[in-house]
C-alpha cells in the first residue's frame, strides 16, 4: 500500500515504513502528525484518486529531526560593469517517518 501526498507544495509518494525529508513543519521533534493532503491511494489492484483529495484519507508521520540542506550558491555577475553580487541559502526541511496510511 502506497499514497502520493502533497506537503509544501511538492508532492511525494510514501509508503509506510519509508523515510522522507519535506519542507520544514511547525512539529516538535518526536512528535507524530498527520497529513491529510492524500492525493491518491493504492492498495494491491484497488486504485482511488482524489479531485483533488481523497476523502477521509490520512497518512500519519512522526517527526524524526529537524535540519538545514546543503548550501545553495547564489552569484549575479555583469561583465565589463563592475557588478557581482555573492548570496547563500540554506533551506530548512523536516525528516519524517511514516507510521502508517489509512483511508
């Protein structure tokens, strides 16, 4: 059993027992959340897509930790103008386990 989720605007297809980074949620540590945004849902040959979600469908997920993803270099350059700008970005994600898929 499998469902395809979407959460900070992206969507992910989980499974239970798989581990996922998304975009950073307002969770503590440790704590369990449920993620009610399912967009489609399988069971072996039964197959429900939502329009847009699949009601009653829930994916339940505990917070594993909190961090920062790589360095992102941003570099604005004009030749012959003397103009070089130099930025970095680090964006902030949650790592969460899915304990289970209901709907």
């Amino acid at each position: 059993m499998y469902a395809v989720i979407r959460t900070g605007g992206k969507q992910y297809k989980v499974a239970q027992g798989d581990t996922l980074d998304v975009e950073k949620l307002a969770a503590e540590q440790g704590a369990s959340v449920e993620l009610s945004d399912v967009l489609m849902l399988v069971d072996g040959d039964k197959i429900t897509v939502g329009t847009p979600t699949v009601a009653g469908a829930k994916v339940s997920a505990r917070v594993v930790e909190h961090g920062r993803g790589e360095k992102v270099r941003i570099i604005k350059f004009r030749r012959r103008k003397h103009y070089r700008k130099q930025a970095g970005h680090r964006q902030g994600y949650t790592r969460l386990e899915i304990t289970g898929i209901s709907g």
